[in-house]
C-alpha cells in the first residue's frame, strides 16, 4: 500500500526532493505548492523538476544532498552530514542538527 | 454496454455501469455533504472522478507535478506486522532508500504513550541513532489512546462499564481523569523524544475513544508547542466524526463532540500543530467510487478551511480505500489519484 501511493502520488523522497519540501512543510507549516515553490526557488530548479528522479539525483550529488545509491558514491554525506548541508541550502533549522553541534561544541575537560 | 471493474468498500470485486458508477460518485459527495454541512462536489469534479473510476487501467497516477509530501504512520511497527526480522532502525532505511518516503517515523510495536513512557530511554536511544543514519525527516509517532488509562489495564475507573449502568457522571470524571493522565505522558514522551533530535511528533489515531482523547491531544499539542515553539505535531485522527463519550467537553469554547475534520482543523489550528492527517470512514456496503467521492467531499473542505498542511490518512479502511490488509493496488492508486488532484491537499 505504502509503494502504490508512493508510486501514484508521492514525491519520491530521497531519490528526488520530497525529503526537502516535507521538511518545509515540517519547519514552516507550508502548504504544498508554496513549499515546492520555495525549495526550487532555493536550488534554481522549475517546480516540475523536483520529483524528477534523473535532474534531482543530479542535483543532489552536485550539492551532496545524501543520495540513495551511496555505495556508488564513496566520500558523500550521508544521514546527519546530508542533514547539515540541507538545513543550510533550505535556511532552516533541523532539530537534530542542531542538538549534535551542542554536543560536540562543549569543551572536554578532564577533571 | 461495457461493465467498469471496480470494488467495494470490504475489497470484493464487482461491476457497475456506466450510469450506476455516475449514480454512486453522486450518492457518495451527497452523503458528505449532508453529513458535514459542506458543499458537494462540482459537475467537472464528479466527471473527473467518473474518468478515474471508469480508467480500464490496473494502476492510474496523478499528472506529472501534483506530487505530493507522503508521511507514514507507525512505519517501523508495519516492518514487523508483516513478520520481516529486521531492526527499527532497518526499517527506517526501507522507507528512505527503497519505498521513496518523503518522511519516517521511529515508533514501538506497543503505539501507545502510555505504553512508551516507562521505556523510553531505550526509544530515545535507539531514536538518536537513527538520526545519525537517516536523511529524509523523521516524526516520533504513538496514539493516544486514551482506553488504555481505564481498568483494568490502567488507573481509572472504566467509562464503558460506567455509561451502562446509568452512571454518566461517574463516566465523565474517569474520562476527565483519564485525560489528565494521557496529556502528562504525551508531553513527557513527546519532549523526550524532541529532546533527543526527532524532527517532529506525530499524535496517530487522535480521538479513537472519543471527545476527551482528543481535547487530551489538543491540550498536549498547546503544551508541547509552547515548551518547544519550533516542534512539528501532525495530528491524525482515527474517524471522520468526533463520538461522543463524554458529549460536553470543549475546546475554546466550541462543543468538540459531533466534529467533522473542517471544524476539527480549526481546533488543530489553534492548538499549534503543523500538520493534520483528516480520517474519512470506508462504508463496506458501498462501492470504492462511492467512499472517494465522499472522502473527498470531506477532504476537499477540510482543505478550504485550513491554513496548514492536510495530509489526509490513506490506509485501509480510510479515504476511499477498502478495508482489507492487503488493499489492492487499482483501489489504493484511484483514491490516491482522486484524492489529491479533486481535493488539492498537501500531502498523504
């Protein structure tokens, strides 16, 4: 059920940009059409390109978005480094970002 | 003239004309209608919904550009209803990497916050984990659930055995009790979680027993929003109708009992929440087309009266789709299809 929605309706996910418009809608409570606006308008793509598979696997390995063939691709962010890299490209913040710059800023210090 | 394939709302197979199909889209935007107060569906909508239904196709899909967000309930839990041994954290990369989610959610096979709370160290750890590893956004999900306060399995006396004995006062306070309970262990569990870097909660089934676990959830969601102003809370609800357990709770000043999803968004509105997941009922005795055009009629004027994303729940036995576990594929894909290009929601 999962993938005949997925396949019938849904963005795509990683193997485009749905990751980056559900995050939009996820951190600034946009409706669809303003957060597809804002993610093409933020990486100079039409609308109609972001759930293609071809441009945006593309685009993503040019801006090391995290893909998902990542075998094919060693050396590439993956999980929280991709999630650092798209909290700057969108302009926003990703709770989970943020909490692992808290826990590796502190200072160690041996007592 | 040539028979439409189609089916019921249990799954079964059947065939209808043409003029019986164009009778059902009807029957079933007047149904919502008349239930909800909304308005039916237009002529060039029930014609399009009609072009859907009468597709001979095994599998039909939006247009190129109506894509939409898909956030999936209980993800992990559904990985191990279908008995394949893998880890929670497996299953998250299943979603990410093969089914092409838009999102995940990390959640116990036990749904439930009360449940969650006792172990939740464990869920936050192993949550933390799988945010190193996943890319795409990731919710916290459980129900509410509010049953699961009553005796015996909780503290409160229970209101089902209450109601019948003429006892509706006594009912009321248990629900009032249960409430108090559930609304703690949603934010304690909905902060650890938050705490530990999920991107959002999301409150599943709100309102399966009726007004008061929904007020329980509208009161979280005010809690956990003001605690963390920067929190995405989906709430989904478990039916179309909000019953009436306990019938005089209120939510800023409106009666919650009796509730469609376009007066129940304006309630999530107003709690914080970032998203709302509507739940339309599939009747059994009706055929598919019948059931989506009445989902969609429900949808269409949650959506007009929103000013926050709708993803609509698309499961079986919701939103047109057929209530059976194994929801067939040219059922699944014509709701699909029907319920994101007639309503223009936001995501599934």
């Amino acid at each position: 059920m999962a993938s005949a929605h997925s396949t019938a309706s849904g963005m795509g996910g990683m193997r485009t940009a749905g990751d980056l418009v559900a995050r939009m809608q996820m951190s600034r409570g946009m409706k669809i059409k303003e957060a597809k606006e804002y993610v093409a308008n933020k990486l100079k793509v039409s609308v109609s390109a972001l759930s293609d598979p071809v441009l945006m696997s593309e685009m993503r390995e040019d801006l090391n978005l995290g893909m998902v063939s990542t075998s094919l691709f060693p050396g590439s962010a993956k999980g929280i480094e991709a999630k650092f890299r798209i909290a700057e490209l969108l302009d926003i913040e990703i709770n989970c970002v943020n909490r692992f710059k808290d826990r590796i800023g502190g200072k160690l210090r041996v007592l | 003239m040539q028979k439409i394939y189609t089916r019921m709302g249990d799954g079964s197979v059947t065939e209808l004309s043409e003029s019986e199909l164009k009778q059902d889209l009807e029957e079933g935007t007047r149904d919502a209608a008349e239930r909800g107060k909304v308005s039916p569906l237009s002529e060039d909508e029930l014609s399009y919904l009609f072009d859907i239904y009468s597709a001979p196709y095994r599998f039909v899909s939006v247009e190129h550009g109506n894509e939409v967000v898909l956030s999936y309930d209980a993800a992990t839990l559904k990985i191990r209803r279908v008995g394949v041994s893998t880890h929670r954290i497996q299953s998250l990369q299943i979603y990410e990497k093969i089914l092409g989610a838009d999102t995940a959610e990390f959640d116990h096979v036990d749904y439930s916050f009360k449940s969650v709370k006792p172990i939740i160290a464990y869920e936050q750890t192993e949550l933390e984990q799988a945010l190193l590893m996943m890319t795409i956004p990731m919710f916290y999900g459980a129900m509410p659930n509010l049953g699961s306060y009553t005796q015996p399995d909780g503290p409160c006396p229970n209101y089902a055995d209450l109601m019948p004995q003429g006892k509706i006062s006594e009912a009321r306070a248990a629900q009032e009790e249960a409430m108090e309970l559930a609304i703690k262990d949603m934010v304690a569990v909905g902060s650890a979680m938050y705490e530990s870097g999920a991107d959002g909660i999301n409150f599943d089934t709100t309102a399966a027993a009726g007004d008061p676990d929904f007020l329980a959830t509208l009161r979280a969601t005010e809690l956990l929003k003001r605690k963390y102003p920067q929190m995405c809370i989906e709430i989904g609800m478990a039916g179309e109708f909000i019953l009436g357990m306990h019938g005089e709770l209120t939510y800023d000043g409106v009666r919650l009992a009796g509730l469609y999803p376009h007066r129940q968004v304006e309630l999530v509105e107003k709690a914080g929440a970032t998203i709302f997941g509507p739940a339309i009922n599939t009747n059994t005795d009706k055929s598919c087309a019948w059931n989506t055009a009445r989902a969609v009629t429900f949808t269409k004027a949650c959506v007009k009266n929103s000013h926050i994303p709708i993803h609509a729940n698309m499961g079986m036995g919701v939103g047109g789709l057929p209530v059976v576990d194994q929801p067939p594929t040219d059922a699944v894909s014509r709701a699909s299809k029907a319920m994101v290009e007639v309503s223009r929601l936001d995501g599934l």
